[in-house]
C-alpha cells in the first residue's frame, strides 16, 4: 500500500486519470439507470468525458481545464441538463485552479463558481421554490464552490512561505559558507605571514652578513650559508605542516609533523640566534600540557615578536623571551633594546607590510581567548605582551 501511495506520489497525472475514470463510471452508471435513453441522456455522455477529462488533466493545465468545466457548464444550462455525478468534477477543478491557477484563473474560478451555483437554483428550481428556499439553495450550493477554492488558496499561501523559509534557508547557509571561507583564508593568511615572514627575515639577516664578511672572513660566510640553507629547511617542513593542516583527509597515520608548539621554542631561538639576534630565555612557573591552540599561539607569538626584532631592531638589537605560567593563564613577554618604532600598529597600508604581522597575531589570540598589548618600551626598543587563558590546576 506505501508503495502505492509513493508510486502516485511521483505521478500525479496518472492519479488525476484513475479519480477521472471513477468520475466517468459513476457518470456512466447514472445513464446508465435512467430507463429509455432520452436526449438529456446522451448528452450526459459528452459533458461527462469532458469533466472526467478535466479532473485527468488538472494539474498539467489547470487554466484551459478550468474553461473547458465553464464550457460544459454552459453547454448543461443550454441544453437543460441536470445536474449528474459528472459535475463533482467542480470543486476540484476550482481547488486546482485556486492552488497553482494564474491570478485571472483564481478570480474567474471564484466568480464562475458562485454564480454557477446560482444559475444552477434558478434553472431548475423545485415545485415548491420561494425567495427564501432560492436564497437558501443558492448557500447550500456555493458552500462547497467557496470551501474548495478558499483550501486551495490556502494550499497556495502555505507553499509560497515554505519556499520564502527555503529561500531563507539558503541565504543562510550561502551566508555562513561565505563567513567559513573568510575565516579560512585569513587563517590562511595568517599561517603564511607566520610561517614566511619569519624565515625570511632571518635568511635576510644571515645573507646580509654573510654578504659583508664574504671577503674578511670566509669561514663566517660559509657558516651564514649553511644557516640560510638550515632556515629554508625549516620554513618548507612548517609549510608541509600548515598543508597537512589544509588537506582534506581521514588518514591519521599521514606522515605530517604536527603544528608547533612551547616545546618547539628553544628552537626557534636557537634559529633566531643563528641569524645573529642574540636571545635570552626564561620560563617560570609551573609546565604543563596546553591546549594545542594555546600551544600554536604562544609559538606564533614569540615567532612574530621575534621576526620584528630581526627585521626592525637593528644590527645590535638584543631580545628577551620571559614565559610565566600561573593557575590559569600563559604570561608571554617579548622585549627587544632595537630602535623600536614610534608609528601605529594598525598602519597596514606600508610597503614594508608594518603592523600587519600584529594584527594577525592579535586576532589569532583574540579567537583563544587572550589579549595583547604591543609598543614600545620606556627606555628604548620595543615591547609584547601577551596573555592567554589555561585550564586552571585543580587543587589537591
């Protein structure tokens, strides 16, 4: 039976013929009981086909279908007709009409109906037919016109605000597919910046001096090439981790390092001390596993306050990394004595790209959670300060 109902489901015309060839049986058993065959008779035939013709193809065309049931209507009156079982074949007509009609085809269905109903009491009135029972013939006749056409508009309203709620729908998720792709490319971006702008400076750094002793010293050289080599190294396998990042994948057992963290920063330093920045560090308090956000933001951190110092504390700059740990929050100071700079952070606009590097990390620290403050320092160079949020130590 529920593949039945799926089946008509699908096809709805072949639906509309199977209630059309019910019509026309009980159209035909009507003729059928009526004795001699008279004229009125035989031309139930027609109008019934007709109407059994309409119910069939309501759907496909429900405006033509809608006139040929207003041509048989006049052809019933016309030719002293009485109404049959054929005309049951009204209301749904006017129903279709008023659901998925034109404008013209819901107005005219809605006129013709009514005033079918009363041409319909006054052409075949009752022996014993006053105003009043005409009045009330005329009601009892127009009810079922006016139910099925109201149901019909009805059906009409409730699949015009279904579709504005789908249209609605799909703004929406067009919306936020729009926002994940943006916040995809700027933490694209960001990891690029981060990745890039780093090993560039200290491979900058390194052929510049290696540059100035090529002739003094070649021994200095050869060392400040291998470290440029030893940079290009590391900045391709960080970019192999930010693809592996970016690759959509299942396979946990894929050969992709994972991101960096606090572990990784005496690495980093000792890279920053290759290029020449002389690095102190220190941590205090107590370690402890972090979050892999947290971990990732606090090595960008020191990665982006570091690349600074490279690219505009001078020759003779000399950096600070301090870590602090608390019950709940990561403390990261980066200090550097370089010429520190006395223009605004959010200047994106430079062509050296100024500020852009701070305000990517201050956005990737604003998503977990923390705060920064950057400037420069009372005294001379430049300071960051960045503070972010941990899972605090459960007493014991």
């Amino acid at each position: 039976m529920r593949c039945l109902y799926d089946f008509f489901r699908r096809h709805p015309t072949v639906a509309d013929s199977v209630w059309g060839l019910v019509l026309l049986g009980f159209s035909a058993l009507h003729v059928a009981s009526g004795g001699d065959l008279q004229f009125q008779r035989l031309v139930e035939v027609p109008a019934a086909c007709a109407l059994s013709l309409a119910v069939a193809l309501r759907r496909q065309a429900p405006e033509q279908m809608l006139l040929l049931a207003i041509a048989t209507g006049i052809g019933q009156l016309v030719m002293n007709l009485e109404p049959f079982p054929g005309d049951a074949a009204m209301p749904v007509i006017v129903y279709t009409v008023a659901s998925a009609g034109a404008p013209w085809a819901r107005r005219l269905a809605l006129l013709g109906s009514l005033g079918a109903a009363s041409l319909s009491a006054w052409r075949w009135p009752s022996p014993t037919q006053t105003p009043w029972s005409y009045l009330i013939t005329v009601v009892i006749t127009c009810a079922p016109f006016g139910l099925a056409w109201t149901s019909g508009y009805s059906q009409r309203v409730r699949h015009a605000h279904y579709a504005q709620l789908e249209e609605r729908v799909g703004q929406l998720q067009r919306t936020r597919a729009a926002a994940a792709v943006a916040a995809a490319r700027t933490r694209i971006a960001s990891e690029l910046h981060d990745i890039v702008a780093h090993n560039v400076a200290a491979m900058v750094v390194q052929a510049e001096g290696a540059a100035h002793v090529l002739e003094a010293s070649p021994n200095q050289s050869k060392q400040a090439l291998s470290a440029i080599s030893e940079t290009g190294r590391l900045a391709l396998a960080e970019m192999r981790r930010t693809q592996g990042l970016l690759r959509e994948s299942n396979d946990r057992d894929g050969d992709y390092a994972p991101q960096p963290g606090v572990d990784q920063l005496s690495d980093l330093i000792d890279q920053a001390r290759g290029a020449g920045l002389p690095v102190d560090f220190t941590v205090d308090g107590t370690l402890r596993p972090l979050p892999s956000s947290v971990e990732l933001t606090a090595y960008r951190t020191v990665q982006e306050a570091l690349t600074n110092t490279c690219k505009h504390g001078g020759t003779h700059a000399h950096a600070t990394v301090h870590l602090t740990y608390t019950n709940s929050r990561l403390h990261i100071r980066v200090d550097d004595d370089g010429r520190g700079t006395h223009r605004e952070l959010s200047d994106e606009d430079r062509a050296d790209g100024f500020g852009r590097g701070l305000n990517s990390l201050r956005e990737r620290i604003a998503l977990a959670g923390g705060t920064l403050t950057a400037g420069p320092r009372p005294g001379g160079g430049f300071r960051i300060n960045a503070t972010l949020p941990l899972t605090p130590i459960s007493a014991t």
